[in-house]
C-alpha cells in the first residue's frame, strides 16, 4: 500500500542546498537508501526559512521588490531628486564654477593669498577648539538633563535649542553687550579669538547635546550598576563603559559643530571686530570681496570652506560608524 503524506509543498521548495525531501505519494521503498519514515517520528517541515526570509525583505514578501517596503516609487525618487538638485546641487555647482572662472592657477591664488588663508587658519582653529568644548560640555549637559532631577529642568532643556531659534546677529549684540568695552561683568573679549570662541559656541550648543540625549537615554542601566556592584568608580564607570556607547553621538554632534561654525558669520560679525590675519574669519573676508567687487575670489574661498567640512563630516561619519560597529560586535 502506498502510504499518502499531508506534508505542505513547501517543504521541497524551501529545503536548504543539499536536502531533498520526498515527493508527495512517495512510499518508503521510494527511498534510496531503503529506510522508510520511523513510526511515531514526526518529519518537520521546512517553512520557518520561508518566514525569516518574509521579515527580512527577501523576494515575494512584504520587504521584497514587489512589497510595498521594497517598492521603487519613480515619482518619489524624482521629486526628492529634482528639489535636492534645485536646494543644492546647482547652487553649489554655479559656486564651483563661479570660483574656477580663472582657472585653477586662479582659484588656487584666491585662495593661498596672505589674508585669505589666514582667514581659512583662524576659522578651522576656533572652529576647532569650539568642537572640542562642545564634545566635553554638551556631554556633561546631555547627562546632567537625562540623569539628575532637579527644579526647572524643562526650561533648561528648552534653552538647549534657544540657538535654533534666536537669529545669530542677535546674539552678537548681546554678547556685545556682555563681553564688549562696556561689560557690565568688567570681562572684555571684544575683537579677541576667544570672543569668536564664546560666539561659536553659543550658536553650536545644540548638536552635541541632542545627539547625546537620545543614546544616554536608550543606555542599559543595569551595566553601569553592575560596575559600580563590582567596585568601580563612578568614572572609570563612565570610561569603560558609558562612553564606548556615546562615542558614536559625541563625533557625530562634535563634526556638525564643527561644520557650522566654520560658516558662521551673524554671531561673530560684531564681537569679532573683523581685525584681519587676527580675528577675521572666513564668512567675513568673503563678504569682503563682495564689497571691493572680487567675486572669484569669494567664491574660491566658499569652495574651500565647503571642501574643509565635506571631508570633516565624512571622517567624523566613518569614525562613528566603525566605533559603533565595534560596539556591536562586542555586545
């Protein structure tokens, strides 16, 4: 007698490389090596590959190329497209070409010329050491917001993002007035780098804080009181084993830091005092050339400032993405 199976079909189809399995209607004398199905045994069936290959998006489920997950939208992608190439792909196309009408002898004398240059080193510097201080304060800020209670904390929590929304140029008055040649504190950082370096940071405060804040607040509290069971001080605590976890966000915050400050013109146009070869930056010595009519020169340094944090946020990115990897292959 031929003993009939209800095994679904999918068993042959999802069988792994290797492993066949009996058709339906086979019998046991069907087997090449003579043994039959043993009584009481029962053969599972191979669909779970089927399922894990569903929820990962391979093809025929709702992840895969004809799922909606999966699904090339034309129209999305041209309208994301064309808005991207009109907000920013052709500006900085006509930039680049604007600051290469001379040739690259041309741009390349735009932009080593004495006062030019030494605009470029003092705004990378500053810019700098901003990062720096952002990278340390805004991670202090960050823990200080998400692990401590304490009265007001949603009005300072709301002052982190004051700088998003406060125009730049304001802040220069004040700080003008707080930090000029009539500070009421007697503290004068007017046409100084470290009056650059005060502005810079007020209008960079954000980035570090709310790049940290999320992860601080997604950190697994149970390994921080795990080191402090074993004997661990609260910073060796938070060096081997919180800040492997906020590096990532540290960099990231750190580099757009970084990347707005060197552009940064409306907070530092009236503390600076514009002093070139001292505390001119780069956003002022190109609105200079504007003004004496040099355009290719304004636009050769513009290039170079977009060049300088092009490359910065794309170390910073790798740098993060290969901590956090590292940070997962040890999790």
């Amino acid at each position: 007698m031929t003993a009939h199976t209800d095994a679904p079909l999918e068993a042959s189809v999802d069988a792994p490389a290797g492993t066949r399995s009996a058709p339906a209607g086979a019998s046991p004398s069907d087997d090449p090596a003579g043994h039959g199905p043993t009584p009481g045994v029962t053969v599972p069936t191979l669909v779970a590959p089927r399922r894990r290959l569903r929820r990962r998006g391979g093809s025929g489920g709702a992840g895969g190329p004809g799922g909606a997950a999966g699904r090339v939208n034309p129209l999305g992608i041209g309208i994301v497209t064309l808005w991207l190439s009109v907000i920013v792909l052709l500006p900085l196309a006509a930039l680049t070409v604007a600051s290469f009408e001379d040739g690259l002898s041309g741009f390349w004398r735009a932009v080593t010329a004495p006062t030019a240059f030494a605009s470029l080193a003092v705004t990378v510097a500053v810019s700098a050491v901003v990062a720096v201080i952002n990278a340390v304060m805004g991670t202090l800020i960050a823990w200080v917001l998400v692990r401590d209670e304490f009265p007001g904390k949603r009005i300072v929590n709301a002052l982190i993002d004051l700088p998003f929304a406060l125009p730049t140029i304001v802040a220069s008055i004040v700080l003008l007035s707080l930090y000029g040649p009539n500070s009421p504190i007697d503290v004068h950082l007017n046409a100084t780098r470290w009056g650059l370096v005060v502005a810079l940071a007020f209008v960079t405060l954000p980035f570090v804080v709310r790049s940290v804040q999320p992860v601080l607040i997604e950190a697994d509290r149970e390994v921080e009181e795990a080191a402090a069971s074993l004997g661990a001080s609260g910073w060796t605590t938070f060096r081997r084993v919180m800040l492997p976890v906020l590096a990532p966000a540290i960099f990231g915050g750190a580099g757009l830091a970084f990347a707005r400050a060197i552009g940064e013109y409306g907070s530092v146009v009236l503390i600076g005092g514009n002093i070139p070869r001292e505390t001119q930056v780069a956003s002022q010595y190109i609105q200079q050339q504007i003004e004496v009519d040099r355009p290719q020169a304004a636009a050769a340094v513009s290039v170079a400032l977009l060049a300088i944090a092009f490359v910065t946020l794309f170390v910073l990115r790798v740098l993060s993405t290969r901590a956090q990897r590292r940070q997962e292959q040890a999790a």
